[in-house]
C-alpha cells in the first residue's frame, strides 16, 4: 500500500491523498439501481466506474467490504415525493407482484452486469429486506428534533437542519433561499412545513401494493432512508468511500448527508464520489427522458440508433476511455473507434507470444508500470492508463515487425503490465478466447456424441479411434458413470 492514491472528493471540490479510517481496511457504499426495468448504458457507467475503484483498492492490497444497494421500494417518479412509486407501477401494469417485478429486472440487471465484466458486490442489500432499520432511523430524526409527523407521514425539518448545522446544501452547492424560488407545487405539498423538506415515511393510500406497518401509518420508506441505513449498518458510521451517478448529487446524497448529521451528529463518510452521465446529442441517457438505449440492445443491435451489434467489452472499453468525472457522449462512431482500439491492444499482446527475444534490448519497458500506476493513483485515470498500453502496442508492434528488440525479461514485463492493468485491473478480457472456448465445447459435445453412439453399437474400433486421435492432438477422454469428459 505504498502507492499515494488521489480521490476526487465532491464534497471539497477537491482532490485528496487517500486515507481510510481503518488501515488495511476500506468500506465502500455505491448506490445501486432502482429495478422497475432494463439496464441501460446509463446504469453501466456506475457499475463500471467502481468495479474499477474495487479492483485497484484490492490490488492495493486493501480489504474492500463493497456494499451496493438495490432499490425496491420508496422510488417514487419523478424522484420526488409524490407520484406512484416505480415498482408499484410497472407491477400494476404488468399484472404482477411488485416483488416479482424487482426479482425479475435484478436477475436482469445482474447477467448484464456480469457480461460487462462487473464483479459482484462483497453485499448487496435491498431496501425491502431493511425496513426495520430505516423505522428506526425515522425516530431517531423525529426524537432528534429534526422530523415531524404530518397526517401519518414523516418528512425531514430542512429549515431547522439548516439553523442548527448550516450544513444543508454543502454536497450540491445549493441553498434553501434557491429551492424556495425555484421548487414547484407538488401533491400532498400541504403536508409539508417547507417544500423543501422531504419522506422519511409516506402514508400509503388504499390503492397503494407496497406498505408496511410503523407506528406513523401503514406506509414507506422514503427512497433516501435506504442508503443512510444501510450503509451505517454494513459499513458503520461514518465509512470510507459513498459514490454512485452524479445525478444523485442532490437530492438524493445532500438528504443522506443531512439524515446522518442529524441522527448521528457527522457525516455519513469522509470521501465522496461521482461519476459523469452518458449523454445522447448532449442530453442525460435515462429511462424518466425515454431516449435510454439498453444495455441487450446494445449486445444485440436491436436499436434503431445502432448500426451493429456491440460486445460488453466494447461498451467497458468505451466508457473507461473517459475519465470517470467527465460526461461521455453516444455515438457509433466512438462505440467503433473503442471496438478497433481494444482490437488493437488484444492483437499487440497476443503478438508478444511471436516475438524472438534478443540478447540486448532497445527500448525502455519498465517506464510503462510506473506510468499507469501514476496514472491509476491520480483520480483513477483509466484514459492515461489505456494510452500507455496503446504507446506499449506500439513498442511490441515495432519489435514484431524487427524494427525493435526486446529481451525475454522485457517481454515478460510487457505481459505483466498488460496482464495487471488491461485485464487485472480494467477488468477486460479477451471475448474471441471465451467464443473459441465455447466453440471447443460445442464440437467436443459432437465427438463425444458420435463416440458414444459408436461404443452403445459396439463398434469399439471407431470409439478407440476418436479417443486416440483426440489424445494426439492434446485432447484427454476420461470415461466415467456419467458419460465421457474431456480435458485439453
């Protein structure tokens, strides 16, 4: 852990050296999705962004609990305090259970997760499973002072948040003089004491599916008492790292601030951050918008916009050839740019396998680990580490074509680099290798087919014939109770 990590902390407009509360040790909270539909490119970018301050943490030799939510209830539209609830909506109008909705697009949303090279959370709580826990944080904000009880709802005291603590506003940089001019009627808004204030608990009318009993009313959480209970119960109070989509900035994460200022008296966590929005001609990419693309019609060309198919990897590549904070904008072109590029890159080190060592080199290899740790350690700079690896495409290329020499230790280091920054730590991988091997599969369930209709015929002549002509190009056929296997 001797690298000097940089973090972006939204909160301080700044960056700041990396330091966790505990040391070894690095609690992470990522707001996850909200599964009322399909992932679209939007939801990738999150999901992509911190599996890569995951992996680097890790490889840093940090212990990383990862916790990332699934919002199941309390997301109302227009994330606001009124309107129906998006689970309970999209059930309503599919005819379904709202937990079969949330199961259903969860299942999706992991699969696509996991083609995309996203590795699973250390705990994946959802805000269903966790009522109790926000129940009790709605009544330490109302014994706190900070609450009140308004017709069976409870909304969060902003203005008396603000007199005591001035700290309301400090994420987002907004203030309550502007949310008074600018925040719109909304229903129910007679309940609240100022528009600004927000649910801790909503009263659910008749016709709404999802409810639960509180000493308040039969109702729900509101969407931010999720996050704030959740990660205080995985994680502690405060933790290391709170990120997720800069759409989240306000109202969301300013409202968990105030929660756990207000219940705990400090802030939720020490280091906060945000990643950009895929936009569409300039315009955020989200399902409220309508102008989503997701993430299968991507991997199927299934949208009018696309011209192609693309692969999971590209669309990773596509989004870490940007930094993390800067917005990256749709197009074909640039989704076929980041396609050739990662093209370029796999066939650079696929050459390093067909290069000659010689006994002197000409070039300086080891200058490229240096650099993309730099890279790695300044605000996760994944544009810098893939530009060091194309400039070391080059340098391989050149020694292919004999206009370099490289000795075995720099082509060894050269693998090395690739293998720890390109697939280690970017976390791509090579989709041609995955597509041969279910190839090799696919035909080897064929031979071993035809092998074992030729030994229920008794033909062993031909069953001996496959099984030696396999093992003489590598391949092992191991007969057992079950059916025969093989292995190469």
């Amino acid at each position: 852990m001797e690298q000097q990590l940089l973090i972006y902390n939204t909160i301080s407009r700044q960056k700041e050296l990396f330091r966790p509360l505990s040391e070894g040790h690095v609690g992470m909270y990522v707001c996850g999705p909200t599964v009322y539909g399909d992932a679209h490119l939007g939801h990738a970018r999150p999901a992509i962004t911190f599996d890569i301050v995951f992996r680097y943490l890790r490889h840093l030799g940090y212990k990383v609990r990862y916790v990332r939510n699934i919002t199941d209830v309390g997301h109302l539209e227009h994330d606001a305090d009124e309107g129906e609830d998006k689970i309970a909506k999209k059930a309503r109008l599919e005819q379904l259970e709202p937990m079969e909705v949330a199961q259903y697009y969860t299942n999706r949303y992991h699969a696509a997760m996991e083609r995309l090279g996203v590795l699973p959370p250390s705990i994946e709580p959802h805000a269903s499973g966790h009522i109790m826990e926000q129940i009790a944080l709605v009544q330490q904000l109302l014994d706190a002072g900070y609450a009140y009880v308004s017709n069976g709802s409870v909304y969060f005291d902003v203005r008396k948040y603000q007199e005591d603590t001035h700290k309301y506003g400090q994420l987002s940089g907004r203030v309550i003089e502007d949310m008074l001019a600018t925040t719109r009627e909304l229903d129910g808004q007679e309940e609240k004491r100022f528009s600004g204030d927000f649910a801790l608990w909503k009263k659910a009318s008749p016709e709404h599916i999802m409810r639960w009993p509180s000493p308040w009313s039969d109702g729900f959480p509101g969407w931010h008492a999720e996050c704030t209970a959740m990660g205080a119960k995985y994680l502690g109070s405060p933790f290391d790292i709170h990120g997720g989509g800069m759409d989240l900035v306000f109202p969301h994460h300013e409202s968990e601030i105030a929660q756990c200022v207000a219940s705990t008296g400090h802030a939720p966590c020490r280091y906060w951050m945000h990643n950009n929005m895929i936009t569409i001609g300039g315009q955020k990419m989200g399902k409220s918008l309508g102008n989503f693309i997701t993430l299968d019609q991507f991997f199927e060309g299934s949208h009018p916009m696309l011209t192609q198919p693309y692969s999971p990897m590209t669309i990773r590549f596509f989004i870490l050839q940007a930094h993390y904070r800067s917005t990256v904008d749709f197009s074909n072109e640039a989704l076929q740019a980041a396609e050739k590029g990662f093209a370029r890159l796999m066939e650079a080190y696929k050459a390093l396998g067909r290069i000659a060592p010689a006994g002197k080199g000409t070039a300086d290899v080891s200058r490229y680990r240096t650099l993309c740790y730099e890279a790695m350690n300044d605000d996760f700079a994944t544009p810098m580490v893939i530009s060091q690896l194309f400039d070391a495409a080059k340098l391989i290329n050149s020694a292919n074509d004999g206009k370099e020499s490289l000795t075995q230790a720099d082509i060894d280091e050269l693998r090395s680099v690739f293998d720890t920054f390109l697939f280690g730590i970017l976390g791509m991988r090579d989709e041609a290798a995955a597509d041969n091997g279910a190839l090799i599969d696919g035909l080897m369930g064929i031979i071993l087919d035809i092998r074992a209709n030729a030994k229920a015929a008794k033909d062993w002549a031909t069953s001996d014939k496959i099984r030696d002509a396999l093992k003489a190009v590598g391949v092992t056929v191991k007969d057992g109770k079950d059916g025969a296997t093989y292995t190469l």
